[in-house]
C-alpha cells in the first residue's frame, strides 16, 4: 500500500497545505481528496502536463478521474470563489 502527497493552495494564500493519503498516487482520485478537504462548491485544479503547453493547471471536475502526479505527489489549487465565478489567476 503507497502513499501520496497532495500539497494544495487555498485561495491566494501564499503557504501551501500537506495531506497525506493512504492511497498508492497511481490510484488517487479526485473523490479520495474531496474526503479529506472537505470544501463543497470549490473548482479544483490540479499541475498537469500538456503536449503542447507543458505544465498547466487543469481543472478535474469528474470524481472518479485519476489525479495527475509527479514525483509520488499531486499538486492543487482551489480558487476563491468570487460572486458568481470563480478567481483562477
């Protein structure tokens, strides 16, 4: 049984958070770290590589989509939720 690292970045907080799961990073899902944030009507981004752009923040929406790792961690973002949209800067 592996571990994974999910540093994420709430908002435009300048330190990011450490989580930890019980879960191997090739198995991780977006459901697995939606349990341990427990943040409802947030965007998630997570860094992804593009063949055309290179690494890019990709927004995962489906929960059972496998969540992109590098390194044996995952690395996220969730916006600040601004009126009607969302902050994505």
């Amino acid at each position: 049984m592996g571990e994974t690292k999910i540093i994420y970045h709430l908002n435009d907080q300048e330190t990011p958070y450490l989580v930890k799961l019980p879960i191997a990073a090739d198995r991780v899902t977006l459901a697995d770290f939606k349990n341990v944030l427990n943040k409802p009507n947030y965007k998630f981004f997570f860094k992804s590589m593009d063949d055309d752009f290179g690494v890019v923040k990709e927004e995962i929406s489906d929960d059972d989509a496998k969540l992109p790792c590098f390194n044996g961690r995952v690395v996220s973002w969730q916006p600040k939720r601004m009126g009607n949209g969302f902050n994505t800067t």
